[in-house]
C-alpha cells in the first residue's frame, strides 16, 4: 500500500519549501557593520585582516576630521574664545570655558567624597553655573566680546556646581537639586533656541570691529 503526501502534509510541505528556496550569497555580520560596501569585488568575505585594515582606515580618517575639536568646540572664527598654546612648535586652542569648567568638576566632586565645607555645597549648587549662563548670554546677543579670564572663572564656578550636584544626588537624593537642573537647564534651552533663530543683538547680523559677521562669531558662544 503506497501513501502519497498531500498537499497538507509535513512532508510536502517541507519538499516544496526546499525546492523553492534558491541558494543565496551571505556576507558576514562582521563586514555588513563595519562597511556599507560590498565585502570584495568578487562578492566573497574579506578575511580578518582586510577588515581590520579598513576599520582602521576609517578610524583613521575619522580623527583626522575631529582631532582639532578635542580641546575646543570653536571654530577657527571663534578662536578668540580659546586660550592659545604651543605645544612643540604648533598652536593649540583651548576653550577658555572648558578649561575653568574640567578642572571644577575635580574640585566639587573632591568636596564631597571627602566631605569638606558641606555648608556651600548648597550655595554653589544653585549659585555656581549663574556667572557662566550670564557671560554667555551677555557675549551671545549682545556685540560684548567678553574675556577669556571671565570665561575661566565663571567655568570654574559653572564645574564646581556640576561637581558637587552630581555626587551629592546619587548619594544622598536632595530632590531640591533637580529642581534646580531643571530651572538652569530651562533658562539654557530658551535661550539657545532664541540664538539659533537670530534674536538679539548679537544674532542679527550686525558687523564686529573686525568686520566678521557677529551673529556668527557669538552664536557658539560657549
């Protein structure tokens, strides 16, 4: 007694599905996420090697794109809110406003891992990123230069909040402290987003001394 398979059984169902599907050509997680290009020109996976070559390649290429924003985010317009150094024979920009704020953020969260003058913690929290916020806005929309000594100092208070702020939540929870967060970081976005669209002084297009457009000599003025 012969049994055939029918068109619903397993064995049918499993042949035609065999017979449907037609050999295809993989390529390799590896070489689908580190390139969008085909692996070889011959369609076959690069070895190890190949890959490696080109991810470092691309790394490569990559820093040569944003090395010289490590120490600053400015532009080479804005370089006069950056201290100037020379390191063997080249010049080095150094944001003036990070070189106060790095530095600060050390100190605060020194203060409180060691515990030290816990009655300014307080002070410095709500006080500290008040002079940074109001120089930048100061030198953003109005034709103000600003100074980098300014900068520094008012980083160096704007690191010393943050310093404090972040430890001192994660180890105790003062909820008082996001509310502060949350009233800087308000007053920061409104007034960004007031730069971006042109308002103020600062933003309008007027000419400096130098005859560079203000607007976009002040729009990052971090």
């Amino acid at each position: 007694m012969s049994v055939s398979s029918g068109p619903g059984s397993p064995a049918s169902s499993g042949s035609s599905r065999g017979s449907s599907t037609s050999p295809r050509t993989t390529t390799s997680f590896a070489a689908s996420t580190w390139t969008s290009e085909p692996a070889n020109p011959d369609g076959t996976t690069p070895s190890p090697g190949v890959r490696a070559r080109r991810i470092a390649d691309e790394l490569r290429t990559g820093l040569a794109r944003t090395r010289r924003y490590l120490l600053s985010h400015h532009e080479p317009e804005e370089y006069d809110r950056c201290h100037r150094l020379t390191l063997s024979g080249r010049a080095v920009h150094l944001c003036a406003r990070c070189s106060g704020v790095y530095p600060g953020i050390l100190a605060g969260v020194a203060l409180v891992v060691t515990g030290t003058a816990p009655a300014a913690w307080p002070w410095l929290v709500a006080c500290g990123p008040a002079p940074a916020l109001a120089d930048w806005a100061v030198t953003t929309f109005t034709l103000r230069r600003g100074s980098n000594a300014v900068r520094t100092a008012s980083g160096a208070l704007l690191g010393l909040g943050y310093g404090v702020a972040v430890p001192w939540f994660l180890t105790e929870r003062p909820l008082w402290l996001l509310a502060v967060a949350a009233g800087y970081g308000g007053v920061a976005a409104a007034l960004l987003v007031r730069s971006r669209s042109g308002g103020g002084e600062g933003g309008n297009g007027r000419s400096d001394d130098t005859g560079e457009n203000a607007g976009e000599n002040r729009s990052h003025g971090a």
